[in-house]
C-alpha cells in the first residue's frame, strides 16, 4: 500500500496510524535513511555522503534500502510506502522490486492547497514561507501527476478527503480500504 499527498497532507501521520491499525509496519523513505545512516551500515554511508552533499539519494539506493526493509519478517503480510515513489520514473523502480501489481491500494490524500499553506505556515520553519510553500506544492504537483495516472490506469488508486480531525480522517482511510471505494464521501 502507498499514501501519497502533498506536503503537510498529513500522510505520514496517518500512515503511522493505519499501519499500526492494520498490524503492517510504515515504511517512510526518510526513516530508512535516517536509520541506515545511524547504523552506519554500507547504505547509509553513501546516503550519508549524498546528503552532506547536497544532493539527492539515486533512486538505485533507495531502491536497495526499501528492498532490505521490505524483506524483514514484520513486513510478510504487507507495509504502507511513505515517501516512494513519488515520481513516475520511481515507479518503474519500485515496480521492478515488487512487480507492477505489488501495492494493492493507492491512497491519495485529498487537501485544498489553502489548507495546506495554513498547515505547513503553523510548523513555524524557517524555509516554510507562503512563496516556498506554493512552489513545493507546485513541484509536487508537477512530479507526482504522472504517477497518479499510472496508479489510477491499475485500478488501485482511493481518494480521501484528508481535511478534519486526525481520527475521523483515519477512520475515512480504513472505510476507503475496507469498500475499494475509488472515492470516498466527507
């Protein structure tokens, strides 16, 4: 399963609480570097030079990360992808790990772009002004379009409204898994 939304969408909050409901773990990209890195494991040294670069962790890396994650015991019976792919290029990697039919669910987090400047505004960040907010929103609006297409050409893609409290927006994902819905009421 994937959950994909815009930045400040609340998709990592919510993957965290869905996975612990479905009893699957939350694989978040940024976790997984973060723990490589700590580790001080082959990966995440190179991520760790990639970084203190500046630059992007190559999809191949990534790849090689989400690869071992996946392939732990507590993921047998499935896991929630946070954080990958996030572009359609990606999904030809993650399709090549898991095959082109490995995630069951897409679910894709539905929040007016008003409300998501409000959210990411109140985290009070330095780098979080209206003007790079709405460019970050703009870029992944650019970039993750073309993997939606291809998720909703499968068959696998739910809409949630992602506006509300955080457990009626919980419940609304569960309903969503639970029916197969392709969109799911307020």
């Amino acid at each position: 399963m994937l959950f994909i939304g815009p930045p400040g969408a609340g998709k990592g909050t919510q993957a965290a609480l869905v996975a612990h409901r479905l009893g699957v773990p939350h694989v978040s990209t940024g976790e997984m570097f973060r723990e490589h890195v700590s580790r001080g494991t082959d990966l995440g040294r190179r991520v760790a030079a990639i970084m203190e670069a500046g630059e992007y962790v190559p999809d191949e890396v990534t790849v090689a990360m989400l690869e071992d994650r996946i392939n732990q015991p507590d993921a047998e019976n499935g896991f929630i992808l946070d954080g990958f792919p996030r572009t359609a290029g990606q999904v030809c990697s993650l399709d090549a790990l898991i095959g082109a039919h490995g995630l069951d669910r897409v679910v894709v987090f539905d929040v007016p772009e008003e409300e998501l400047v409000r959210r990411l505004a109140s985290r009070g960040r330095a780098d979080d002004s209206e003007e790079t907010i709405l460019n970050r929103l703009a870029v992944y609006t650019e970039q993750t379009q073309p993997l939606l297409d291809i998720y909703d050409g499968r068959g696998v893609t739910v809409v949630v409204d992602g506006v509300g409290e955080v457990d009626v927006v919980t419940a609304r994902i569960l309903h969503a898994l639970e029916e197969g819905l392709s969109e799911v009421p307020t």
